[in-house]
C-alpha cells in the first residue's frame, strides 16, 4: 500500500474529523459541530447524581 502522502490527492479532503473540510452534498445542510438544531427535543444532560 503505498504512502498516502505520496498518492494524488482527491479534489476534496476526504478526513471527516476535519472540522469545515467535509465536502459538501448537494441538498444536505452540513452537519453541525453540534448538536444545537434539535427543534422540540432539549439537549440530553446527564444528572449530577449520574456522576460517580
């Protein structure tokens, strides 16, 4: 397998944990950084009595 630095690199990052780097689909919003679009449903906090 050869080094993926020395292999051409596609027109796009293809790293998804590169935060803004994703490519973009046509039709698809891009998905958030978080989780903040969630209409009707609050954010899941876990209880302080969860905490050991």
């Amino acid at each position: 397998m050869p080094d993926p630095q020395t292999t051409p690199q596609p027109s796009y990052p293809t790293d998804p944990t590169t935060p803004g780097q994703q490519p973009i689909q046509p039709g698809k919003p891009p998905e958030p950084l978080e989780p903040q679009e969630v209409p009707g449903q609050p954010i899941p906090t876990p209880p302080p009595a969860a905490l050991p």
